[in-house]
C-alpha cells in the first residue's frame, strides 16, 4: 500500500473520531472540552484570565463557533457530532488548498 493511501486513511480516521472530543466531556460530565475554553469559560473555571489571552480573544471569530452550524448548539450530540466531522472535513481541504497553493508559488520561484 503506497504512503499517501496510508495517509488518506489516517486522515479520514481521525475525522470520524473527531466527535470523542464532545462526546467523553459529556458522557462523564465534564463539561466542554479540555483546553477549548473561552475567556469567560477561563473566568468560570480559574477565576481570572491572563492578559494574553483577553488581549488576543477579540482577534479571531471562528466561522463555526464551537464546531457547530448556527442553531445547533441546544440540538444534541448527534448534530454536534456530525458539525465536528464537517469542521474537520473543511479544515483539513482548508489546509490542503493552502499547501498546494504554497507549493504553485515556491515551485514557481525556482523555475
């Protein structure tokens, strides 16, 4: 089997197990996922929030806030599960586009 096949099957693997970062926080109760807190979420939890992160958490709005489509947040986690794998679908064709575009523009360069 070549490497980029491989690659391809690696890749659809982790986009259908996207979805465990939603689905363990809510099967123990955990809240949201670790490390995917918002300012005010950081104030919930530690009481404060550093100065970087207040400084820098007006900068980017996400075109999908919290991986979800808008006015499914309250429809469940099987509509949460399926906007997580779409985000990562987008996200890895997002990626892709731009590797390739880089790599048009360096190829180029060297010619």
């Amino acid at each position: 089997m070549k490497i980029i096949t491989k690659l391809w099957i690696g890749l659809g693997v982790l986009i259908i197990l996207s979805p465990i970062g939603i689905i363990l926080p809510e099967h123990f109760k955990a809240g949201s996922a670790w490390g995917e807190w918002g300012a005010d979420e950081m104030q919930k939890l530690v009481g404060y929030v550093p100065q970087g992160l207040k400084k820098l958490s007006d900068l980017w709005n996400a075109p999908m806030p919290d991986y979800a489509f808008k006015g499914w947040e309250e429809k469940g986690l099987h509509y949460l599960s399926f906007a997580y794998i779409v985000s990562a679908i987008v996200g890895i064709l997002i990626i892709i586009l731009v590797v390739f575009g880089i790599g048009k523009l360096l190829a180029k360069k060297d010619d």
